[in-house]
C-alpha cells in the first residue's frame, strides 16, 4: 500500500520536529503501531479523536492535517 497524503504529512510534521514514531504515539496517546499505519497508508480514515490527538501533539490544526487529504 502506498502512503497517502495524510500519511506523509504526519511523517514529514513528525520528522521535522525530530520525533519518532514512539515519541508521537505517546504524545498523541495513541499506539505507535497506529501512527505506523496512518503514515504507511494502511489507515485512510482515523477517527477525529485521533486526527485531534495527532494534530494536538504535532501542534497544528485538524484542517491542516485534512489539508493533505
């Protein structure tokens, strides 16, 4: 599967801050391997609590993570 845009956006917000995918998942609260799969395309549609808790930990807004969809 190819990443999607989302995917790539939270990779590239996540490694421009330094992060790994660790860091993020415990930032966001959510499972490191769900960030593995939102960024490898697997997960096209994550819940809006969890764009919320993404976007929250990578300190930008949910639109500008839906802005890559």
């Amino acid at each position: 599967m190819r990443p999607t845009k989302l995917g790539r956006r939270v990779a590239t917000l996540r490694d421009a801050r330094g992060w790994t995918q660790v860091e993020l998942a415990e930032r966001a609260g959510v499972e490191r391997s769900y960030i593995a799969l939102i960024e490898r395309g697997y997960r096209r549609t994550p819940s809006r609590r969890v764009l919320r808790d993404i976007a929250r930990a990578l300190r930008v807004t949910v639109d500008e993570l839906e802005e890559s969809r």
